[in-house]
C-alpha cells in the first residue's frame, strides 16, 4: 500500500483510513456479495505492485470490475451513511492508526468503500502514467465495439447526497468517474486506446456521453454552492474536466463559466477586508482560487472558436470582473499569473475565420468587447500597480505590458460616454473624470438610453441595494444626485424609479462618506433649487 499512499498524498487526496485497509476481512464481509474468484483477485493484487496486477488488460478490467462492485455493494449496504462518512476534515488530519482500527470495528463498509476508491485512482493514476499495451480506454470500455462498463454508475450513487456526506469518497469518486469518462471523448482517442495487434481498440463515446452529461451536472451543481468544503469536492473533477474539448463545451453549455466566476468573486470580498483577515485567508483558499482560475485559463482557449462560449463569458460581465478583482487583490502571485494569462486571452480573442455561421450569431464579440469591460471594471488601475512592482517571472511581465498597451490604446478610441456606460453596466464604479458636475453637464441627457427607458438610471438605482462595496454605492448615490440636478424632470423620474426609498435607508449607514453622499443624493431629490442649498 505505501506506493499508493504516497501518490494519494502528492494529489492532496488520501483516505484518513488508509492505516485500516491492511486488516480488511474479505471472508466475513458477505454483504459484499464476492465470488471466490473475486476474493482471490482482491489478495493477488494486494501483494503485487500495480502495474504488474495491470500488466493484462483483461485482468485489469476484471480487477477494476470487481473494485466498482465492492463499491456498490458498500453504499448499497449503508456505508455511505456511516461512522467513516461522518469523519469531518479536522478529524482527518489528525486521524491516528488505532482511530482507523476502531473505526473499521464500527464501520467495516465505510472502509471498504474508502479502499476500493483508493485503488481505483491508484489504477488510473497507473495507467495514466502508462503500462504497455493496457490502457484507461481498455480498461474501463469492454466488448468489441468497447461500451464504458455498466458498474460506472456505483461511482455516481457516491456523488448523490447534494454535497453532504463522505467528503473524501465524493471527491475520489467523482475524479475517477470524470477521467474515466473524459477519454471516451474523440479528440483523446489517440493518446488513449490500446493497440493490439495494430489496431486501435474502438470507444463507443455515444455511451460515456449521458454519464459525462451527469457528473458535469454535478460539478457545475456544486460550483453552485457558498461553501468553500463542498467546492473543494469537485474541484479535482473540474480540472479533469477541463481535458478535452468536448467536456469543456458540455461545461460551458451548462452554466459553468458563469458560477465558476462567481467562485472567484470571492477576490471582491477581499478587496474590502481588514488587514488581519486578509492573513485569515488560507493556504487552502488560496490554492481553491489558484485551481478554479486554472480551469478558466483553460476554457479561454475555446474563445476564438466559440461565438458561444465568448457570449458566455462576456455576459454580465462577470468573467472579466471576477478576474480584474483576482489581479488587484493578489492573493499570491501565482493567482494573479493565471488570472492575467486569462485577461489576455480575452483581450486578444480573434473569432475563427472557419467558425459555423450557426454558432456565431447576434453582435460580435472579440478582443475589442473584452478590452472594453477590462477598462470598466478598473483593471488599468490595477495594471499600473503592477508595472511598479518587480516581478522575476517574465511571463508575468510580457502579460502586464501587453495587457497596458491594450488597455490604454482602447481607452483612446472610447468617448468619455462609452467609458462611462461600460464602468455602470458592469457595476464597478470607480471615482474619476465621469463622476463629476462637469460630465453630467454634458451628458444628462444621453441617461435616457437609446429606447427612451433609463437603463442606466436603474442600474445605478440596482447597486444602492446588491453591490457590496460601499464606495460603488455612494458613487452611485453621487450620480443618481447629479442626473437629477441635470436632466429636465429628473427628479421626477428618479422617484418613480425608486431611487428616494434606496437612497434614504444609506443616510444612517456606518460608512460616512457613503453616508454623507446618501444625504446630499436625497437633498438633490427634494430640492429644487440645489445650487442655493449648496
């Protein structure tokens, strides 16, 4: 087992009762259902190193059968409900060997269901490594046209308890099940396949793609979630993912740049914290924020030829945003080189000449669209932070000078109301040249918007109450006082709105600068002639 426990512990995965496999009784364990000639196959294996239990491909498909049903049979049993699935993350890391002994008295299914999970990662970590003439292919897609073996579905039941349950049996048993999946796909079929006898086994990929629909679905589920635990469950899954083209379309199709992004808008949070909890922000976090950006770098290399994916990044702005937040937080610099490495993949997205007209539709969306939400969302401030700090990694400072140019050229051939429409819409306010008397006075009028309904007034009106930046919500308050003041009737306009209610619940908040631009906003509302008050 020690090979196998060091090469869980260098994946950050590993059993907190791994101590306990070693006393496993086959023979009294007859919930499990096992043949004779299963027993056996589960002691050979034990007492030979993996590759040569792998050296035949048969038996190793038998062998990894027969650790998939080991699998079923335990949760079918109970064990995913027991005193093993119960063990929480503090407990683990300082599990001792007796604990595991007590706990394999108490729970001997939990146990097995954690041993047959290690050794099935042990099995594709093997191969993946590489074993002549087997493979992940021929292991796991059985018969002459090679459809993915019936037993796959054990490893699914172990993802069914919404997030709660078994940690460590969720996150094997949703890594293995996404590997095993993912090279089903066409464009892994070459780097996959056994050759035996000069032929390339054939993959039946029409039956790994419901199965590969589920789990996609549960990890875009779990990216759902607030708690950064039962994110950290599928987050080696996502990056196995990530592996082939046709996962990462199937992951974009199903939302998952969307909560992959609000996954990392936990940058924004940051922005705004004390000192002292910036330090509370863990190594563990950190490394979760470093992974999930990771996985975005990837997906940026579809951009150029999906129309989809781009409008699924460029919507709301939230990619942009979640990775200007990344860069101007700075985590650890090896954050802010993958979020920048993404920022100038988005800004140098160039549609693919050969791309399916059907796939391409509405506006277009290129480098230009990227740029534009970049400026709007503050990262020209932040890139200008940068260019003075020494970096070692050239790499880092070829991205932080492609990304200035870029971002200053843009500038230039924005007007100052383009600039100003961007920074709204995507809802990071920043103090400059567009929030002041002299740029309303120009520009009142254009707060009508092209279809005559005030979008960015109510826009403006939205982030008093969602944005959780105070500054944004008292320069929101600013620019909604001078639309007023500026557009004819504005005052009437801005009620109707719901602007007064939003703005006069700030007046008594604890931020005094938002405070005094909350009274001043409602001043403005209220009084007609604002210039004599003033």
């Amino acid at each position: 087992m020690s090979g196998s426990v060091s090469m869980l512990a260098g994946m950050g995965i590993k059993s907190p009762v791994t101590d306990a496999f070693s006393r496993i009784q086959w023979d009294s364990l007859s919930t499990l259902k096992l043949t004779a000639q299963e027993t056996a196959l589960l002691r050979m294996a034990e007492t030979n190193p993996m590759d040569y239990t792998l050296a035949d491909s048969r038996d190793a498909s038998m062998y990894a059968r027969v650790l998939l049903k080991l699998l079923a049979e335990a949760n079918t049993a109970g064990a995913g409900a027991g005193d093993v699935s119960k063990v929480t993350s503090e407990a683990a890391a300082v599990m001792t060997e007796e604990g595991a002994f007590q706990l394999l008295e108490s729970d001997p299914l939990g146990i097995v269901a954690h041993y047959a999970l290690t050794k099935l990662l042990e099995i594709l970590s093997t191969l993946q490594e590489g074993v002549k003439g087997v493979t992940i292919a021929s292991v796991f897609y059985v018969g002459k046209e090679g459809v993915l073996v019936d037993q796959w579905k054990a490893l699914l039941r172990c993802l069914n308890k919404g997030g709660k349950g078994d940690v460590f049996a969720q996150k094997v048993a949703a890594a293995c099940l996404t590997k095993i999946l993912v090279t089903a796909c066409p464009s892994q079929r070459t780097a996959s396949v056994a050759v035996d006898g000069g032929k390339a086994r054939p993959i039946q990929y029409a039956s790994a793609i419901e199965p590969l629909e589920a789990i996609t679905a549960w990890i875009v589920s779990q990216l759902k979630n607030t708690s950064g635990t039962l994110v950290a469950i599928c987050t080696p899954a996502l990056k196995v993912l990530m592996d082939a083209p046709e996962t990462r379309n199937l992951f974009c199709k199903s939302g998952g740049v969307k909560y992959m992004s609000r996954q990392l808008r936990v940058g924004s949070k940051a922005k705004n914290m004390a000192a002292t909890d910036k330090k509370k922000m863990g190594q563990a976090s950190v490394q979760q924020l470093y992974e999930i950006t990771f996985c975005m770098w990837i997906l940026t290399y579809e951009l150029n030829r999906s129309a989809a994916i781009r409008a699924d990044f460029a919507k709301d702005t939230l990619a942009v945003s979640a990775l200007v937040d990344l860069v101007s937080v700075a985590p650890r610099e090896k954050v802010v080189r993958v979020a920048l490495s993404c920022l100038v993949n988005l800004a140098t997205v160039v549609p693919d000449e050969n791309e399916p007209a059907a796939s391409n539709t509405g506006a277009t969306i290129d480098g230009t669209t990227f740029t534009s939400e970049m400026i709007a969302c503050g990262l020209m401030k932040a890139i200008d932070h940068l260019r003075d700090r020494q970096f070692t990694d050239p790499d880092l400072v070829e991205d932080v000078t492609l990304l200035h140019k870029k971002l200053h050229d843009n500038y230039k051939e924005l007007s100052r109301w383009e600039v100003y429409k961007n920074e709204v819409e995507s809802g990071h306010l920043q103090w400059g040249s567009c929030h002041t008397e002299a740029f309303f006075k120009e520009n009142a009028r254009m707060m009508e918007g092209t279809d005559g309904d005030f979008y960015l007034v109510k826009v403006l009106i939205t982030l008093l109450s969602s944005s959780r930046d105070e500054e944004v919500a008292a320069i929101a308050c600013y620019d909604i006082g001078e639309f007023v003041r500026h557009y004819p009737n504005g005052r009437a306009i801005a009620k109707r709105l719901g602007a007064k209610e939003l703005v006069m619940a700030l007046i008594e908040h604890e931020n005094p600068e938002l405070q005094r631009h909350a009274l001043q906003c409602v001043s403005k509302i209220m009084v007609h002639n604002w210039e004599h008050v003033k």
